[in-house]
C-alpha cells in the first residue's frame, strides 16, 4: 500500500508530511541528520502500514522517539507493544534485503544526486542571490566578508559536497575564536549557517548534503572601565608621545573620549563627513558593524574649542581625513589599534583593554548624568530595540537640536570623575598641527 509522504526540514530538523484522505500531517523526526531522516521516514512508514494505518486517527499519535541499538532504529510510539514489534520485525527484514532505498522513495521525496560545485563558484553565486533579497545592506556586507574569510579558509576550489558541521568547526569556527571576541564568532557564525541552508536547498541546487547546525553561546564582552588615573595617564603624556607628523594620533585619542566611538569608524572618517546641519556642526559616523551605528553626532564643544574643525578645513581636499594604511582585515583601524596598544603600554596601561575602553566609559558617563535611554543609544550607534510603541509610534531616533541637549551638553568628565582633559595643552599641540613642517621648525 503506498503512502503518500514527503520529507521537509523546517529549521534544519526534519519533518514527514503524510497525507491520508486528503488531510495533511506533518510529524517530527527529530533529528537533524539527513540520513537518519531517511532511515526514520522508512521505519514510520513500515509502521503506520504495520497498524493499518488508513483507519487509524494519525494526530492521536502524540509523540514518537528514534533510538540506535544494535539490531538498528527503533520508531517507539504510543500505539500497542504488538503493533510496534511487527513494525520493528518488518523494518529489520526491509533493511537486510536493501530494500530500504525503494520503501523510503515511497515514504519520502525522491533521494536527489549532489550537484557538484565549488566553493568559489557557490560564493558567486550566492552573492548574486543576497543582492535579491530584503536583508539590509550593511548584514550582506557582513555575510560576504564572513563567507569570503571561510573561502579564504578552504579554497576557492573546495567541493561544497564536502561542507558540514565537523568541517566549519574545525576548519574555520576554532581558527576564528582565536581572532575576534566570542560575541563576533556567534554573529559570524550565523552568516556561515545562512549559507549553508542555501547551498543544501534540495529544490534549487542542492550544493551540500545537509544545512549547517553547528551553534554556539557567547558571553558578552566586557571592557574595563577608565578611572580618572587611566584618563589623566592617558592625556597628560598623549602630546609628548604622540607623533606630530601623524596627526591622527592625537585627534584619534580625543575623539575617542567625547565620542566613545569605535576606532574603526574614527579611522574611516572623510572631510565631507563634517557639515552643518539644523545649525548644528556636526560628524557622520558611516558605522562598521550594525545598521544603528552609522550615525550623525552634533561635536562637542571641547572638540570645537580644540580645533578640530580647523582640522577638518586643511584637510578638504583629501579622501580621508587621516592618513592611515587600510588593511585587509581590519580596515584603517588596525594600524591606529596597534598604536594605541603600544601608546597604553608606554605609559603603564598595559592593563587597559584596548581603544574600545572609552566607549563603555562614555556609556556610565551618560547613564550617570541623566541621558536618557534612546539618546544614550543613538550617540553610541547601539539599537535601542523598543518594540512596537517605539517602531510604530515614535520616530526612528532623536532629531539633533535633542540629541544635543539630551546627550552631548552632558559629557562632562569633571562631574563624572572628578578628572578633566587639560584643554590649553592640549589646544596648544593642536594649534601645531595646523602648522606646516617648515613653520613648526622655525618655531623651535
């Protein structure tokens, strides 16, 4: 008697669909292994037959479990021990005389043939796809760069036939904790998942022979804080260390300290990215990791006060406004991070973990001194989440008059800390970059 069923996998875990008289089930395998479904799909078949199963009320068959013993799979469900032995007894002599293969195409979709592709070739094509869909840009920019390190990993000429979980742990997961913070590795990780649920789709391509289930926990990364001896080591040596010939040394410290911005997204920052907008100067921040941090900040007035814009102004006719080598892994940032590393060191901060320091820092400032949530989250380029009385009610994000005085007339690290930037020393090393090489030396 043949049984109208196919498999489907929902979530990476597979389920049978089974129609009788025109009525549609949908049972769990419980299992994410292809195979295994397989093997399940055939042994459930065997024993809805076993139990004539075209009288029987299938949805009263609550729960079913897929056990390995010796003798091979046994599908336990709630009907009677009788029903279910005969079933076992058919499901064995079906397995020994090979003919499983024929019973599960009765039981399930046709088994499909492997489509033999390459990495490179999939990674074209896939980028191609993500191109039609609604993610938002910044995640395809994301998912490339991930997809493109694990190519990177295995080669562009690795059969995707060969993906699987054991593979992405060992070849590109373990590899990648020793590089990025835990909370990144989960994130990329995503990104590789995505992908392999696109290259096993069995309709389209069927590239590899199952999705990706491999997962994993993060704890959140925590940064120290700077206390107010951290601050005053860091700012009263900044311009007897930092090389006036490199002025991005120094406007990268003080803008990490009213900003609490990535050093990333400081190290990308262009000359056109400094305008006047509702009266207001203001700095776009083009983000390096979420939709919510790109941004536009309204200055702080020590940062006017310093020369900042003067700055910006020599430099108009550049494409960036440092100049800093950009690498192929982390951007401008990864020169100015290694400076900053060595900077902290120097001066007996060895402790200190990294630039990003400022920016949990920045964040107690502004809790402390009454910014509120949204504003507090809009400056910093997180997502402030909100649900539905925020997306559909309120408009996404603070105007700049409001974020102005909601957030940025709060820095204030005198009343935080107790410490304040000495901003005549600071302005005087400042007025010095102005100067041109030739007028500095004449100067001295």
């Amino acid at each position: 008697m043949k049984i109208h069923s196919h498999l489907v996998i929902r979530n990476g875990t597979y389920y049978l669909r089974i129609t009788i008289d025109k009525k549609e089930h949908r049972k769990s395998l419980r299992t994410k292994d292809p195979e295994k479904a397989r093997l399940a799909s055939c042994h459930f078949a065997v024993t809805l037959a076993e139990m004539k199963y075209s009288k029987l009320d299938l949805d009263a068959i609550k729960t079913w479990t897929l056990e390995t013993n010796g003798q091979g799979f046994k599908l336990s469900t709630d009907d009677t021990e009788a029903d279910r032995a005969s079933a076992n007894l058919a499901l064995e002599t079906l397995l020994k005389n090979q003919a499983s293969t024929t019973q599960t195409q009765t039981a399930a979709e046709p088994t499909h043939q492997l489509v033999t592709k390459t990495l490179g070739e999939a990674v074209i094509e896939y980028k191609a796809h993500l191109a039609t869909t609604k993610t938002a840009e910044k995640s395809k920019v994301m998912a490339m760069s991930v997809i493109m390190q694990l190519v990177k990993n295995l080669g562009g000429h690795f059969n995707c036939a060969e993906i699987c979980d054991d593979l992405i742990e060992d070849r590109w997961l373990e590899p990648r904790k020793k590089e990025v913070a835990e909370t990144t590795v989960k994130r990329d990780l995503s990104f590789i998942r995505g992908f392999g649920i696109w290259l096993s789709d069995r309709r389209r391509r069927r590239y590899c022979p199952a999705p990706l289930t491999l997962s994993m926990t993060a704890k959140g990364e925590h940064y120290e804080y700077l206390e107010a001896a951290d601050l005053n080591k860091i700012f009263a040596n900044l311009t007897a260390n930092a090389d006036i010939e490199k002025p991005w040394q120094f406007w990268l410290v003080a803008l990490g300290l009213y900003t609490g911005a990535r050093i990333g997204e400081l190290a990308s920052l262009k000359p056109e990215y400094f305008t006047e907008k509702q009266g207001i100067q203001v700095m776009h921040l083009a983000g390096t990791k979420t939709l919510a941090s790109e941004r536009d900040l309204p200055i702080h007035r020590d940062l006017i006060a310093l020369g900042l814009l003067d700055f910006v102004a020599t430099r108009r006719n550049k494409h960036t406004l440092f100049d800093l080598n950009h690498a192929a892994k982390n951007g401008s940032g990864a020169q100015a991070s290694k400076w900053f590393t060595d900077y902290k060191r120097k001066i007996g901060l060895a402790d200190m973990q990294k630039f990003h320091s400022f920016r949990p820092t920045l964040v107690d400032l502004l809790i402390q001194a009454g910014a509120g949530f949204e504003g507090r989250c809009q400056y910093i380029g997180h997502d402030s989440g909100g649900g539905v009385h925020a997306k559909t009610y309120g408009r996404r994000g603070q105007n700049l008059k409001l974020l102005q005085s909601d957030v940025v007339d709060r820095i204030n690290w005198e009343k935080y800390c107790g410490w304040s930037p000495d901003l005549i020393e600071l302005k005087a090393y400042a007025d010095k970059l102005l100067l041109s090489k030739a007028k500095r030396s004449a100067i001295r």
